[in-house]
C-alpha cells in the first residue's frame, strides 16, 4: 500500500512539472469553450431533427389521406363507367 501512495504522489509531481499554471488555466478555458460548443451542435442537430421529423410525419399523413381519398373515388367512378 505504500508503494501506491509513493507512486501516486511521485506522479503528481511530475504532471505539475508538465504544465505551467498559465497553461492548467488555458486548458480549464478551452474546456469551456468546447462545451459551449459542444451544447450549440447538440441544439442545433435536436432542433434539425425535430423540423425533419415534423416534415416527414406531415408528408405521412398527407399521403395517407391522399390514398385514402383515391380509393374512395375509383368505387364511384367503376359504377360511373359501368353504366
């Protein structure tokens, strides 16, 4: 267990001597900027998604009542023709 903890604080020394503070900054404000960014694509996609699923349940419901209106109107003309 030892061993564990002395890795452990060996390897935070050494990651602190990686990065200046003005970098550990610049990195927690590119963080945000990122998802700031990430949330403004994940909103604009929703909101494609909503506008094409819209459309297409329109479409679906148009083209339903449009075959549903065409199979009633060949029965009135058959007999039209019939006679």
């Amino acid at each position: 267990m030892s061993h564990h903890a002395s890795h452990e604080t060996a390897s935070a020394s050494d990651d602190a001597s990686l990065f200046t503070a003005v970098e550990v900054e610049q990195f927690g404000a590119d963080d945000v900027q990122a998802g700031g960014d990430i949330g403004k694509m994940l909103s604009a996609l929703f909101l494609y998604t909503v506008i094409a699923m819209s459309i297409a349940s329109w479409w679906t419901w148009s083209s339903i009542q449009e075959a549903s209106a065409k199979q009633a109107t060949p029965e009135s003309s058959e007999t039209a023709e019939a006679h």
